[in-house]
C-alpha cells in the first residue's frame, strides 16, 4: 500500500513536538545546521509553513509572506507557539479531501500533492533542531521512503538549490539510514554546535 502524504504529515508534525520539545528557554538562539539561521529561525520557517497549509486547507486564501529572520513570526514562549499551530493543523489534515485541487505558490495541486513536500520538510527541520543542542534524532525508515518516492523523480536541477535541497553531502562509511538520509538532504549528518 502506498504511503499517504497526509500520514507522513501528521507523523511529521508528532516528530517535530518531540524535537521542539528538546530545547530549553536559552536554547533557541542556538545555531543550527541550516548556516543562516538559529532554532528559533527554523521553528518560525516551519512554524509558518503549517500555519500556511493550515489556512489553504481551510480554503481561506492565506498569503505567503516570507518574513526575514524566519524567527521573527515565533510570538511568545516558542514551544507553546509550536503546539498552538499544531491541534489546527492536524484537524485540517483531518477533515481535508486529499483529491481536491487548490491553488498553491507551485500552481494548482491536489491537496495530497500539496502536503508531501512539507511532510518531508517536518522531519528534516525536526533534525535540524535537535542537532542544535547536540541531539541525533533517527528519522523513521517511512519517512525517508516516502521522502525519496516525491523527490527522487524530480530533476536534480530543481530540488537543489539553496531555497529547497543543498548539494547531497558525502555521509560517512558508517552511516545509519538517517544519516544517510539526512546527508541525502544536502546537510552534514556529523555537524555539531560548536558550544
């Protein structure tokens, strides 16, 4: 049976509670392994992509206004901002018609279609976080399949650019399948915080 988009996407969304939850009060302002940004800045770049979602499943037309840094949007203490954008997203998931086609910044896609890319995007970011304090989350053998069955037909040319996917990274000859994974994903699966 094919893996559904919009389970990978609540599994996601559970994945990134866990990692949120990792980090402390002081720990948000952490580099993370995205180069540009702090946890802060990738839980308010996600943290905005499912408010976003939320809203087009909801069929009430929302905008998508990047905001610079991403860590801007986060209101309040991050981890109850987190949870507050989550129980919507997951009734929205719930009640939607995967087959209905809404228009998305790609261009029409069904609401399936629509989910996959940020499904995949939940349990990276998820990694990203956590690493930020030292932590190595196993991201689970689903998701990575699902996450090679949308992007492996895609051209490379598409998917690797400094707005989607770096350069896949050289994992070491011991990699775990999350390594692997997350090497695949254009980061380095060693990369720590340096304090």
């Amino acid at each position: 049976m094919p893996l559904r988009s919009d389970t990978i996407f609540l599994d996601g969304l559970a994945f990134m509670s866990g990692a949120v939850a990792r980090l402390g009060p002081t720990d948000w302002e952490r580099q993370s392994p995205c180069s540009e940004w702090r946890a802060l800045d990738v839980l308010g770049h996600v943290g905005s992509a499912v408010r976003f979602g939320t809203l087009l499943l909801r069929d009430e037309g929302p905008s998508w206004d990047p905001v610079d840094p991403p860590g801007a949007v986060v209101e309040g203490e991050p981890v109850s901002w987190w949870e507050a954008l989550v129980g919507p997203s997951r009734v929205a998931v719930g009640e939607a018609d995967l087959t209905r086609t809404v228009e998305s910044p790609r261009g029409p896609r069904t609401v399936a279609d629509g989910l996959s890319f940020p499904a995949v995007d939940l349990f990276i970011h998820a990694w990203d976080i956590a690493r930020s304090v030292g932590d190595d989350l196993e991201i689970p053998a689903q998701a990575i399949e699902f996450a090679h069955s949308v992007m492996d037909p895609i051209p490379g040319a598409q998917i690797r650019r400094t707005t989607i996917f770096a350069a896949e990274v050289t994992a070491p000859l011991d990699a775990t399948a999350s390594q692997l994974f997350i090497a695949w994903s254009g980061r380095n699966p060693l990369w720590a915080p340096t304090s």
